[in-house]
C-alpha cells in the first residue's frame, strides 16, 4: 500500500532549485511539480544511486529537465539536490 508523505527539501537543495528558477523558471516549477507527486502518491519513482539510501529520479515526463536526488524517510520525501539531468556524464 503506497502511503502518501509530505516533501522535505534539504536548505542546499532549495536554494539550488531557487537558483535555477532565476534562469529556467518553468524547469524549476517542474521539478517542483514532480516532487510534489511523488508525495501526494506515496509512489516512489526514482532508482538507486552509489550513496546508500539515496535514489534519483531523473526527468520522465516531456518538459522536464531537472532531476531529483531524494531520500525516502518514514515520514517524507526529502529532496537532497536538484540537478540539470544534461550535465550529468552518466545516470546514477
């Protein structure tokens, strides 16, 4: 059963995602978007990463651009860092 969970973002995951808002607003609003629906459904969309307990969810949807690093709690989704998925060299 997926249980919902309230998104948590990281103060450096933040003011990254703020940052990139500054330039690629509707990016930022995207990923946002993303975050959000993945704790609204409870459905855990990324992969793992090297880092224990760290998943990535890169950008699926069309639009999309900025992937998420998160950690999954029991009581939260907690945004680690936002990335430009096109500067990644490979994918976690």
């Amino acid at each position: 059963m997926l249980l919902p969970r309230p998104v948590e973002w990281d103060a450096a995951a933040l003011t990254e995602l703020e940052r990139i808002a500054g330039h690629e607003p509707r990016a930022a609003a995207r990923a946002l978007i993303a975050a959000e629906r993945m704790g609204e459904s409870g459905y855990d969309e990324g992969r793992p990463t090297a880092e224990p307990r760290v998943r990535y969810r890169p950008p699926y949807r069309p639009g999309e651009r900025l992937g998420l690093y998160y950690a999954v709690t029991p009581t939260a989704f907690r945004i680690i860092w936002v990335v430009d998925a096109r500067t990644l060299r490979s994918l976690p």
